[in-house]
C-alpha cells in the first residue's frame, strides 16, 4: 500500500485570495512542493474566461506552464475542474509541459456526468481524478452505483470529500468500507477534508489507517497552513511530518517549513481562514460554508443566532446557498428574538438545588392524581404546568409555547391563567405581561421533526437551558387515536397529525432519544404517571 501527498493549496486558497496569489507566491509554492518530494501538487483551477497573469485561475494548461520550474518527473502537477463549469471545447490535447492531471468534482445528483466529462478528458491524454462532493451525502446504494460507475471509467483515483467539514470517524469508516468493497483494486481511493469540526488532521491519520488494513493505495489531500474556503483543510505540515514518522514518507520537512515562512506568512497575516465557531456550525449542520459567509458578512450574525437560522432551513436548504432566502430567515429569527439571559439566570436561581415536576395535559394527571399529589407532598418540587392549568395542582409557573393554548387559558380559565407566573415562549409574544417571563422560543426547539415544537420536549429543553438535574414527568402519555383519550381536558386545542398518531409517538420518542443523548449524564428524569415513552 502506498500514500500520495496531494498539495492543494494554490487551488483551496484560491477562495481564501480570489485566486490572486501572484506570480512569485505562486512559482514559489510549486518549486518549494516539488523540492519537498509532494507527490501531487494542484497548481490551480481550470475556469472559462480569460487569463489573469499572477492568479490560479487558469483557462488553458498552458498558462501554469510559466509558474512550474523544471518539471519533476516524480510529481504530478494537476488542476481541478467544477464538472459543469468548464467548457471541455477549450481544454487542448496534454503536450506534457504544464498539466498532467484533472480533478473532475461533482455533485452526487450530477455524478454521471462527472464521470462522462471525465472520459472526455482522458482521451485528450490526461489522469484523471475524481471527486465526490459531500460524499457523506450519499446513500450506501449510491455509493455503489457511484463506484460501479467509476470502475466503468478507470480513473487514477476517486476521493471521499468532506465538503462540509461533517464527518466523523464511524462516518469516514463507514463510506470507506463500501468503496474500498466496490472499487476495483487499482483504483486509488483519495480524501479531501475540511476543518469545521477540528477533525481534519485526525481523520485524514484514520483514512491512511484504513487504506493500510485493506492494502489499496491512496492519496490525500492538504495545504500549507490548512490554507482553504472557511475552516480550511488538513495542514500540509502535519500529514507529511505524520507520514515521516509512521508510514515511511520521505518528505523534506525543512523545505515545507521554509515554503511557510517565505511564501505564506504574508496570506496568513492579511487573510483569514481555519477553524472558527462559524465554520463548526457549518460542520453541525452540513451546509455551505457561502452561508456562513452570508451572516457573517452582511449581518454580523451571533454564533448562537447564526446556529438557529442555519437550523430553521431544510436539509436541502443548507447544501446550497441561496441569499434570498437567508435574509428571510434572518429577519423572521430577529422578529422573534429577543434577550432572555436575565430571565433565564433568574429562573436558575429559583431552580437551583431544587426538584422539577413537570405536569403535561396528558389524561393521565387526572386518572392519577393521588400518585402526583404524594410525589408533591414528598419532595416538594417546583412545579410547573405545560399548556394548559388544572385546579388540581399547585403551580409555581406555567410553561407555554403555543400560542392557541395559551390563548385558550387565559379566556377559559382566567383566574388560573392570572393566577401563575407564566413562562412564555417568544414565538407567542415578546413584550410581557404582568407575571409573565420571556424566553427565546428558537432555543427551545430542533429544527428537521415535523413536530418540532411538541411542548413536552420545548420544556426538556428550557429544564437543560435552566440547568435542572433532577426532573419528573407527569402527565407525558403519548398519544392514542381517539383524541378524547388523549388529554386531561378533551376541549384543548390541538394539532392533528393526519390520524397518524403512532408516527408521531415514535417522532417524539425520537426526539427524546436524541435528546438525552447530550443530558443523560447530568439531568435525571423520571416518569410519574404510565407513558409510552422511555426517558432513559
């Protein structure tokens, strides 16, 4: 098993510079990669247009011919291609005096005609190089087919791509697996890797790794300081010191440091890049690194602001990047924004050391009401209501998040709606009443359910923002079909999910799940009446 170190740091950085490296910067980088034994250097992009002298955005070969001195016969020096973005018209037969590779990268709805301009480009005599985009995007049958198809186009290699810098270890695993098992054996597997996670040095070890336990070559990709669009890449420095030392590489380390301190120092100290809160929410959610940017840029968005608006899109969403639609969101968030951190730290202090009893509207806070009323008695917890108020209980606070509901108690039952503190979400109000608290209601809430907003979980929730350790569930039945069944008082106001009441069992049981996966080593819940549901 063998590892090429690709260089990718006059394409990578070219976001970072708008391609303009200049033609010292760029002459330099290239004789210093190939000095330092880089196995591949990408000397930039093939674009349409016309040539900018001092940029690495190419149109033809031939312009990099003038930044690589001396071809080494034991590097590769290639160019990347966005698979509909150049016109293969343009692209002349390899005369083997600049370029001799493309990179080809597509999407994974668009990966068959990746592969077709691939072949396009082989026959004008050149490697060729795939790369799938947000390869952790793909279904395992869509690997497969990916891979049937490029066993069909003999590439050089096809790289893994963590395009939104998402990726964790069982994921680089788990893709891995099902190429290296579908591949034809000559064929390299490659991976580029972003940093949103702070991963990428990590996984690009484990892929080697992985590379040697199935003895098939490999290649990966890296710049010099990580130089790239966002959180940036694999450091150049780090994998090949890392390869020195465990896979027998013979990089010149010297010649790679001396390339850093003549030809990058300058980039770095007007030019940012590399991981950043930001660029992790890009990871957390994988989406484009352009809508990061997008906030950034124009509203100078709050990580945690920025996290909620990123979340309210669709999984779709959040693999392009339309503005438009940004700004949407942007201000329907702000419309519904607002500072809650002093209600929040005085809720804490009422909580704090204290037992939480919560009561849902479930039918089950009437059928056993003894059972509750003994808990109270013993442990004199805070209590509070979700929803809805019933003469039966003590309240300390009412939690509402829905504003039907909340509306439904306050002209129902006045003098129990008034006769509370009430907790209430921003998406019903952002200016208090009397006795009322205000929270953020997008804090509360996880985007991509379609019961996102189910008030037992909203309340979980502000129990993990209030830091409650100790937590009792009354009242979180579950739901049955005959909706009478269902709650406390048969006349509340509701959301029917099409008569699929199991489905939305099972999404809350899902959400629950998901939930104490982060909290279950410091909130203890219990339930105190039957449920269909499992806290723990």
């Amino acid at each position: 098993m063998s590892v090429q170190l690709l260089d990718c740091t006059l394409r990578d950085g070219a976001y970072i510079v708008n391609s303009e490296f200049g033609m010292p910067a760029m002459k330099g980088i290239i004789r210093k990669l190939q000095d330092a034994n880089t196995d591949i250097i990408e000397c930039g992009w093939l674009k349409d247009g016309t040539y900018q002298e001092g940029t690495t955005f190419y149109h033809v070969p031939m312009d990099a011919e003038g930044y690589i001195f001396e071809k080494n016969r034991h590097t590769v020096y290639a160019a990347m291609i966005d698979w509909d973005r150049y016109d293969l018209n343009a692209l002349p037969e390899n005369d083997g005096k600049s370029i001799d590779a493309i990179r080809v990268v597509f999407p994974q709805a668009n990966f068959r005609e990746g592969i077709a301009c691939g072949k396009i480009i082989r026959e004008k005599g050149y490697q060729v190089y795939f790369q799938a985009a947000n390869t952790l995007g793909y279904s395992d049958a869509q690997l497969r087919e990916l891979a049937m198809e490029i066993n069909a186009a003999e590439p050089v290699c096809l790289s893994v791509v963590d395009t939104f810098g998402a990726m964790y270890g069982e994921d680089l695993e788990h893709i891995v697996s099902i190429l290296d098992s579908s591949l034809k054996k000559h064929i390299k597997l490659g991976f580029h890797s972003h940093n949103n996670q702070q991963l990428s040095f990590a996984l690009t070890m484990q892929f080697i790794e992985l590379m040697q336990k199935k003895e098939r070559d490999c290649i990966v990709d890296s710049s010099l300081c990580g130089m790239g669009r966002g959180a940036g890449n694999a450091t150049t420095e780090l994998v090949a010191n890392y390869l020195n030392r465990k896979q027998n590489g013979n990089y010149d380390m010297n010649v790679i440091m001396d390339a850093i301190d003549t030809y990058m120092q300058n980039f770095q100290h007007n030019y940012a890049w590399g991981y950043s809160t930001p660029y992790f929410i890009a990871g957390m959610y994988c989406t484009h690194v352009n809508n990061i940017s997008y906030l950034l840029d124009h509203h100078r968005t709050r990580a945690v602001d920025m996290r909620n608006i990123i979340e309210s899109l669709s999984a779709g969403e959040r693999l392009k990047y339309d503005y438009d639609l940004l700004e949407r969101k942007y201000f329907e968030y702000q419309n519904k924004m607002i500072d809650d951190e002093a209600n929040i730290n005085g809720l804490r202090s009422v909580l704090k050391n204290r037992e939480v009893l919560i009561i849902l509207p479930g039918k089950s806070i009437l059928k056993e009401k003894e059972k509750i009323h003994s808990y109270i008695e013993k442990h004199h917890p805070v209590i509070i209501g979700v929803n809805a108020v019933f003469k039966e209980y003590p309240y300390d606070y009412i939690f509402f998040c829905n504003k039907g509901r909340y509306e439904y108690a306050e002209e129902i039952y006045p003098e129990l709606f008034y006769g509370f503190p009430r907790i209430v979400t921003s998406n019903i109000k952002t200016c208090p009443e009397r006795e009322e608290i205000l929270v953020n209601f997008n804090f509360l809430v996880k985007r991509g359910y379609d019961h996102f907003d189910n008030s037992g979980m909203m309340c979980l929730r502000l129990m993990n923002r209030l830091h409650a350790a100790d937590v009792a569930l009354a009242g979180f039945d579950g739901f049955g079909e005959v909706h009478d069944e269902n709650y406390a008082d048969a006349t509340l106001p509701y959301i029917d999910p099409g008569k699929k009441w199991e489905e939305l069992n099972a999404e809350i049981d899902n959400m629950l799940s998901d939930f104490r996966k982060t909290t279950r080593d410091y909130m203890k819940i219990k339930l105190i009446t039957d449920s269909r549901f499992v806290v723990d």
